[in-house]
C-alpha cells in the first residue's frame, strides 16, 4: 500500500522503518525544511527500542549511550544522601534520530513538506500537504502532543496539563573542571524539595562521541506550576509567541532565563546549580497526559505522542514509539485487503496496552510531590 506519514520525528521515522521493511511504499513528510537536530535533550534507551535498532541497524548499546553506574540523590548542601545501583543506557534524542535516519532508503522523507489535514473515502485516503493533495491508501498522524491530524478526528479532545513544568538543558562536559563533576560522571543524581524534582546524567555529544570529555550533561529540573498565568508565562517565547506544550531551546524570553538561572542560584546544590548556569540555550516543557479517543478512524492511524503521550518519568518515550511502530506494521502486514478493519483492531489492542504506562506517570509523580495527586 501507499502510506504517508505526517511527522519525521522518532515516532514518525520508526514507523517509516517497520512499513518500509514490510513492503508498503512509504512516505514522510516532515514540516522542518532541513533535518532535524538539537530539538531534545536526553533520553533513556531501554529494552524495546535498543532492539529494534539493532534489529534493524545493528546499532548495539555502546555505540549510542552513556551507562550510569549509581543513582545519587543529593541535599541542598550537596551531601550524599542516598546511593544506589542504577544500570540504565541514557543516549540522546539527536543519536536515536539519527540512527532512524540512516537506516531508511535515501528519499523517503521529505522535508520542509506540512502534512495540514486530510479526507477518506473507502478506497483511499486524500492529504492535504501545503497546496497539494496527494492520494494514498494510509494515513499516519506522527505529528506530536498537539496534534492536528488527531484534532481533525476527534474535534473535543485535547490533552490535560498535569499541573508542573521542567526546565531542561544541555551542557557540554568539557565547559567545567574535572574535579567540580567528577560526582556527576556516569552518575544519575537527583535532589528533590516540595513541589520540585531535579536530575542531572551524562549523554552522547552532538556527533555521537561518547570519548570522556566530549559528552553532555543533560539535566531536567521539574516544578509545580499550579498558577495559569506563571504557565503562560513560561510558554510565551522571546518573540511573544504563546506554545502549546514546550519551548524549543534558544527560543525562550530573556526574562524566563534570566528566572531559571536566580531560582538556580537560590534554590539548587551547587553542583546543579553550576550546570544551568552554564546552559546556554535551555528550554522548557510543559508536562501533559494525552490519550487519543482511538488510535485509529477510518484509513488514518495515530502514532507516538499523537496517539498516546506519556510523562517523562517512565523513561518510556522511545519505547513506546518502536511498539507502536513494530505494532502497527504487523497489523498491516502485506496482503492487507481489508486495511479499515486491521487499523480497527491494532487501535483497540495498541490503546489498551498503552493504557497502564499512562497510568504510570502520575503515580511516579506523586512519590516525587509533582503535580495532581492521581
């Protein structure tokens, strides 16, 4: 079959790679005019997505992450407070996007090109891409949290604000001294205050190197925003343009950083505070629950955070991307006559399974005093 996907991000291209692998003719079109790179910060690689890129790329788990040895958590002194074993790979978005990249054939994604919605009838599927229209017998919805496609499907729904926000950055290792991180080198350390949670790891450089020296510290700093207008605030960008969810790093008002970097000072160890004082692009996210009505209507299917947007705390993001991928590409698995009935019934399953790690979020959140109590 003809499938286009609206969105090249992680959900987007792993899906691209499933399809392509099962023989569908497979098109992404991507509203970025150039490919994307630098749009998130660290992200931790477990089980399910470690192997589908080595499934499909042969790409192991030292070549793409950063191992943490010891999960420390810290007080406002700096003291060691606790200290435990922690084996987990921590990479970076921009490793993973890349990795998806290069494993999909040259042409197949197209930049530069907005997918802005769509009509189905039962033979196919018309998408609106900028002024064209192109046909085509799927459609896959990757286009994030906020979701045009899924808006275009189920017109009442939207996404619930979970009541905090985290300030992110990333900052190169070698912009400090070795003696003032050497606490924080393969370490994930945290320190929690109420209504505040902040956690600091290593990830790969830009280019991939993962060479003491060259990697980045990825640090988020969660915090309560009960307050509608503080949240508006935090999401109005340095041209006064008011976002949905999340505020792309070098895009924040100069009044928001200069915030971040006095609560800092305030209110962090040392040790932390030294990392957000030497970002020099931080960012900010809001933090949502998102579960789409369906997964599915009609010849449109919905994928990653379009379909199902988890909160950063199960570390799942990436994982969940390459199930909905593996899922959706075995549902569709060639010959596919009856394509309505097969993404009626990957939607019932997929929703269902995903259902749990929904839950998952607000119950770690409220351990850490974030949030809306579940």
């Amino acid at each position: 079959m003809k499938i286009i996907i609206a969105g090249g991000s992680i959900a987007g291209l792993a899906t691209a790679l499933t399809l392509d692998c099962t023989g569908h003719d497979v098109e992404v079109y991507e509203r970025s005019a150039t490919p994307l790179r630098g749009q998130g910060g660290g992200v931790a690689v477990l089980r399910r997505m470690m192997a589908f890129l080595e499934q499909h790329g042969h790409y192991c788990r030292d070549m793409i992450s950063v191992p943490t040895r010891r999960r420390r958590w810290i007080d406002r002194d700096g003291a060691l407070t606790r200290d435990e074993p922690e084996m987990l790979p921590f990479s970076s978005w921009d490793a993973v996007y890349r990795s998806l990249c290069g494993m999909l054939p040259p042409g197949r994604i197209r930049y530069g090109e907005l997918v802005t919605g769509f009509s189905q009838d039962d033979e196919g599927v018309d998408v609106r891409i900028g002024e064209r229209t192109v046909r085509a017998d799927i459609l896959v919805a990757a286009d994030g949290t906020a979701s045009m496609l899924r808006t275009q499907i189920f017109p009442g729904y939207a996404p619930s604000f979970a009541g905090y926000i985290a300030w992110r950055g990333i900052v190169d290792e070698a912009d400090f001294d070795a003696d003032a991180i050497a606490s924080l080198v393969e370490n994930m350390t945290l320190h929690k205050a109420p209504g505040e949670l902040f956690m600091a790891f290593l990830i790969p450089a830009l280019d991939g190197s993962l060479a003491p020296g060259s990697r980045r510290f990825n640090w988020l700093w969660y915090r309560n925003e009960p307050d509608p207008e503080a949240l508006r605030r935090h999401l109005t960008d340095r041209a006064g343009t008011v976002h949905h969810a999340s505020i792309h790093a070098g895009q924040l008002s100069d009044e928001s950083v200069s915030t971040l970097r006095q609560l800092a000072e305030e209110r962090l160890p040392a040790a932390f505070a030294q990392l957000v004082l030497a970002t020099r692009a931080p960012f900010v996210q809001a933090i949502f629950d998102a579960l789409s009505p369906g997964f599915a209507q009609g010849r449109v299917a919905l994928v990653g955070d379009a379909a199902c947007t988890v909160r950063p705390h199960t570390a799942s993001g990436t994982s969940k991307a390459a199930a909905d991928a593996v899922s959706l590409a075995q549902a569709l698995a060639p010959p596919a006559t009856d394509a309505v009935q097969r993404l009626a019934d990957w939607s019932a399953k997929r929703r269902a399974e995903v259902t749990s790690l929904l839950e998952k979020g607000p119950q770690l959140a409220s351990v850490f005093g974030l949030g809306t109590p579940p």
